[in-house]
C-alpha cells in the first residue's frame, strides 16, 4: 500500500522519473521481486508496471497467506519438481502483494 503520495517528476531524488509510478496515499500495488540496490521495487498498479521508492510503500498481511513451506507443497502436490518443470516466462507471477 502507498503510504504517502509520490510523483517521480517533482521528486529531486528520482533519477529516472519516467520508470517510475506516480502513487497517491492508499493505492493498492502488487510488488514483483525483491527491493533492487537502489531501494526501489518493481510494482504494478492500475495495469501499469514501474519502480516504486521502498520508503513510500509498505506490506499489508493477506488473511489468506499459509505458512506452508515449498517443500511441504511440493509433497502435497503428489508430484516430482525434478521430473516437472515448466517455464512461465511472460507470464510472472507476482512474489507478493503489496496494498
């Protein structure tokens, strides 16, 4: 979620403002990845992709997050990762959800 509103072009920080997603206080994101070198995420709202500033962002808990680990799903799944792996380039998921 935005914690704060944000434009990228009236920021003297933004070194790229055109990369860069304009928030208003309370818009939802949905955050790929982890925070790059530079303190930024990489975000989507609306249907536009962009980075977003770490500071101006925070994480919201999903009530419908599991504690399950990767390996406990992959027994649960009945099957193999070694024997089935398939690529989903093009198609990322998002790692988490930012509101």
């Amino acid at each position: 979620m935005a914690l704060f509103d944000y434009d990228p072009h009236n920021s003297p920080a933004s070194e790229h403002p055109e990369l860069e997603l304009k928030l208003k206080e309370g818009d939802l994101l949905t955050v790929f990845g982890d925070m790059d070198i530079n303190g930024y995420f990489e975000a989507e709202l609306n249907g536009v992709r962009g980075l977003v500033p770490s500071l101006y962002v925070d994480e919201l808990e999903d009530d419908n997050d599991s504690e399950i680990g990767l390996e406990e799903l992959l027994m649960r799944s009945h099957r193999d990762p070694m024997k089935e792996v398939t690529s989903d380039k093009g198609n990322e998921r998002p790692v988490r959800e930012m509101a």
